[in-house]
C-alpha cells in the first residue's frame, strides 16, 4: 500500500536505519560533547570563584593580623614616647639649655606661628664658635649621650612599625593613617628632646635615628598618599 502511493518500499528497513543512525549519531555525539564542555566550563568558574574567595579570606585574615600587630606595637611606642616625655627635662637638662650658646634661625616672627618642625640643615660642632669653646661642644656630647640611652627603646620599636608597614599588604589608606598616628606623638617628642641640636645630629648616631625616623614617618606618609592619589584616579572601583 505505501509502496503504492509514494513509490517507496519499507519492506527492507535496514537501509533506512543506517541512514538515521549515520545522521543523528554525529549530532548526538556534538550534543554530547557540548554538554561536557559547558559542565567542564561551569565547574572551571566556579573553582575560580571559590580560589578567589579563599585569596581574599586569606589576604583579610593576613590584614586583619598586620593592623592588630601595628596597634599592639603603636600602643608600646606611646607608652615608651610618654615615659620619656614624663622625665623631660633629662637629668635636668634641656636643649635650650644649650641652643642659648649658638645662633639659630628665630621663626618667631609677628603674626607669624608656624607648627613646630625639625630644622633641615647640618652644622658640626666644630662649626659652632661660642664663648663657651670646647665646654659647649662636650655638653652636647654629654645631652646626645643622655638621650640616645633614654631612646632606645623608643628607636628600636620604631624601627619595627616602619618594617611591618612598608612591607605589608595593607590598603593605603589603612598605612596612611598608621602613619599619621605614630606623627602626632613621636615627632613632637623628638623636637621636645633636640629643640634645636637636630643640627648637630651628624655627631651622634642615636640623635641621627630620632631624626631620620621622624624624616622616614613623613616619607612613607606622602608616599602612600601619591600612590593613594593616584590609584583613586586611575581605578576609582578599586579597593585601596
């Protein structure tokens, strides 16, 4: 009857069934292999996301440890910065003690305060004529003897913030106001204990440390800043 109307005999079905067989099967092998590729695909991304989230974890956590270390040690240096600035004047002696004795710049000028700051510029001692000659030289001497042994602690765990901050991988933003914390306390306690002598810091190496980290706390300050600065300008989604 079929073979009647449409001219075709299903009489032997073999033929057809490899003809089908040979065109659905390669179309279900692609399907087959789209599948494993996407399943592949998927369980790749989401092994990304899932390394992502442990790096980010892992990288709070390291955070999370490095500004709790930076406090502890932040708390220590003003401890030790007050016990010092509690026993000023040293052995009852100050640096005006000593700065009447030589001629430095006066900023104290009408309508004219400016913040305290360390003096920039270098003198020896042997630069310094005074009425009081080589007495004077001795009394700074002896001043830097007395103030590099009251420092040292001061100085070595100063030493230990600036190392942990400069090689951690904190936001800037967080090193920028660890910076700023340690500056309010410590540079004014240095200016406190030199008044004047930084000029003269050359002569002694623990009066070179009080200055160079005061000048160190300033510098890794504006160097956050300018990199801060420009991250906010260059990535304003970032995370800093």
């Amino acid at each position: 009857m079929t073979h009647f109307h449409s001219g075709i005999s299903f009489a032997e079905t073999g033929p057809i069934g490899d003809t089908i067989g040979g065109i659905t099967g390669p179309v279900l092998n692609f399907t087959g292999l789209l599948v494993v590729y996407f399943s592949l695909r998927e369980q790749f991304l989401s092994n990304q996301i899932q390394i992502q989230h442990f790096a980010e974890e892992q990288q709070r956590g390291a955070n999370e440890n490095t500004i709790s270390t930076a406090f502890k040690i932040i708390d220590d240096l003003r401890a030790e910065a007050r016990r010092i600035q509690d026993r000023l004047p040293l052995y009852g002696q100050g640096p005006t003690d000593l700065t009447q004795y030589i001629d430095l710049p006066d900023f104290k000028e009408p309508n004219y305060l400016p913040e305290p700051k360390l003096l920039q510029f270098q003198l020896t001692l042997d630069e310094i004529v005074t009425t009081e000659g080589y007495a004077f030289q001795r009394m700074v001497m002896d001043y830097f003897q007395r103030v590099g042994i009251e420092t040292k602690v001061l100085r070595a765990t100063l030493d230990m913030l600036l190392y942990l901050l400069v090689n951690s991988p904190l936001p800037l933003a967080q090193r920028m106001h660890l910076y700023q914390i340690v500056l309010a306390f410590y540079e004014p306690l240095v200016i406190d204990l030199l008044g004047g002598l930084e000029v003269f810091s050359q002569a002694r190496q623990p009066i070179q440390e009080l200055v160079d980290g005061v000048a160190a706390l300033h510098g890794d300050l504006s160097n956050a800043n300018e990199a801060f600065l420009d991250l906010a300008i260059h990535d304003p989604d970032g995370n800093w």
